[in-house]
C-alpha cells in the first residue's frame, strides 16, 4: 500500500464511527479508511461529496497503471469507495465501467503435501500447533482462528462457527474429530484463567458486540463467550477503557510457523495461508466437489476457489509431457 498519511479528521472519524456502529470488524474499518483517505489525497483533498463516479473511475485506474496494484488490490479499493457514496453519503456511484482494470495476475498459492504438513506440526507443541492445526484442519484464516470464542466449537456435530468472516459472512467448516481432546483441554485452561480474571474488581468480562453487550450484559463473564486462545495478560481495551482480557496476538503465529518450517528443513515460504491453500487443494485432492471447497473456505465467488484445481493439474491443462514416455522407448 501506499505511504498516506494517517492523520485523523471528523469526516474519517465519522465514517469509522458509521461502521464501528454496524459492527464492521477493525480490520475492515482500518481498510475503508485507508481507501477513502488514499482517495481523497489522491483528488488534492476534495471532499467526496464534490465528486462521483468519474473522480472515482480516474482514481482506480491510477492504482492499475500507475501502481500496478492486484485486481484483489484494485477490488478493495472500489468496495471501499462504493461503501463510501452508497451507505455513508447517499449518493451510489451507479455502473462503473470506463476504468482500467487491473491486469497483474495472482501467483499460485504455495500448498504443502501430506507429508510435509505433518512434519511442521511436529516441530510446533502448545498453542502455536493447535492453532496450525486448525488453519490446516479447517481452513481458517489466520484471524479466525484467534478469534474462536468456545461457544464457536460444536464437539458433537465436528464443526466450527466462524462468525464475521471475510466480507463480514458467517459460516460453518469442518473440525477434526482427533482435535476434540486437545480443544476440551484448552476449555478447561481457559476456565481457569475466567475464574482468576473474576477475582480482579476491575475486570469487565471479555469483548461482545455493543448490541449483544447490551442485551447480555453479563454474557462477557461467562466461559462461552471467552476467546478460545486468551491472551497471556489483562490489558486495558483502548476503545472503552475497560479493562479486559483480548485473544492471541495473530502475528505471532507465522513466526512459530516460520520457524518450524525451518527446524522441518520445509524451503517452501510458509504462511498461515499457506495452511488454509493446503486445506483446500487436498480436499479437492480427496474427491471434495468444488461447491464444498468454496463453502468450507468462505469464499463467494467459485471462482475464487478454482485457483486450487489449477494446483492439482499436472502440466499445463494436465497435458502428459512426451518426456515422461521416453524411459519407455
């Protein structure tokens, strides 16, 4: 992305507050506004209102010529924009066609084989190898899997529910079976990390989404709604002052992952991601129909998902290279 300035204004503010209200996740807030600022930096600080489709159209061709973003990039970028005129200022941008797309294709994801996903999981212990379990086990993404709260584990029906996803979609994935016993221990450890934080008087129960805080004000003080991967402290919750425990820290997982990678002599560059692409290519690789694979990964376009049927085939269009006949000859 590029350097734009981060300094604040009542308009951003604004529009952050807009969709803190309508429980967009942070992630997605940091990203529309790192969009809209871009944006508006970019058109010598207009404001939105004084402009449309055509300042918008302009913009996004200048990230694809210019900055030779990804379509991914360039898709954010609109969706960001378009939230903007439709929801916050009531003025949609209508069909936009007249703007260069971007054309910078996406690599094939790195996906490990059986063999070599079993050996990194068998230079990773604790929590770091739970966690890579379930990216591989069930496809999350890496700020999923840190923000299962144990309410999200159904042990009898082997599933996981991932709410406010990607694109804030919810939906449900598989759980191994052979993960139950390490999942029900963790309950339990995270049990008596609930039953310490209630003795401290300042302690104000776990993060809930402001209209379910209202209207279970005590849910955030049961075992439920705790995360399942509790942080190793208390901390002080920057947006309400409220003293509270968060999860995991999600960018410390690819450094356990790099690290295992390296003691496992795996050369590949491994990635959280690269558990949830391994996940998805050996089920397609077990005879899973693509529509599964789609629903198991979260996806909304099948087309999406196809990326990892391109994995599978061997040689272009799993054409037979004349090489491997002349053994034969």
């Amino acid at each position: 992305m590029a350097n734009v300035s981060r300094k604040s204004s009542p308009f951003l503010d604004s529009i952050s507050d807009f969709m803190a209200v309508r429980r967009y996740s942070k992630r997605t807030i940091r990203s529309y506004i790192y969009w809209i600022r871009y944006f508006i930096v970019y058109q010598k600080m207009r404001h939105p209102r004084e402009m449309g489709a055509a300042e918008v159209e302009q913009f996004l061709t200048y990230l694809a010529v210019q900055k030779t973003v990804s379509t991914a990039t360039q898709k954010i970028a609109l969706n960001s924009l378009a939230f903007l005129y439709k929801r916050v200022l009531e003025q949609p941008l209508g069909n936009l066609g007249q703007f260069n797309r971007a054309r910078r294709q996406a690599s094939l994801p790195v996906v490990l084989n059986r063999l070599e996903v079993a050996r990194l999981l068998q230079h990773l212990t604790g929590i770091p190898r739970l966690v890579a379990s379930l990216l591989y086990g069930s496809g999350l993404r890496r700020s999923e899997a840190v923000r299962l709260r144990i309410k999200d584990i159904d042990f009898d029906h082997h599933q996981l529910q991932i709410w406010n996803g990607k694109g804030y979609h919810h939906r449900l994935t598989t759980l191994a079976p052979e993960l139950a016993p390490l999942l029900q221990s963790q309950v339990e450890r995270v049990r008596l990390v609930l039953r310490e934080d209630s003795r401290h008087p300042q302690y104000a129960g776990v993060w809930m989404p402001d209209a379910l805080a209202r209207k279970y004000r005590e849910a955030g003080k049961t075992v439920g709604w705790q995360y399942l991967f509790p942080a190793a402290r208390l901390a002080v919750d920057t947006d309400s002052g409220l003293l509270r425990r968060h999860h995991i820290d999600e960018s410390n997982i690819n450094r356990f992952l790099r690290r295992a990678a390296q003691q496992a002599r795996i050369d590949k560059r491994i990635t959280c991601h690269t558990l949830r692409h391994s996940f998805a290519t050996h089920l397609l690789e077990s005879g899973a129909d693509i529509r599964t694979v789609q629903e198991q990964l979260g996806h909304q376009d099948v087309k999406t998902t196809e990326i990892y049927t391109h994995v599978l085939k061997r040689g272009a269009r799993g054409v037979r290279s004349p090489l491997s006949d002349l053994n034969n000859a």
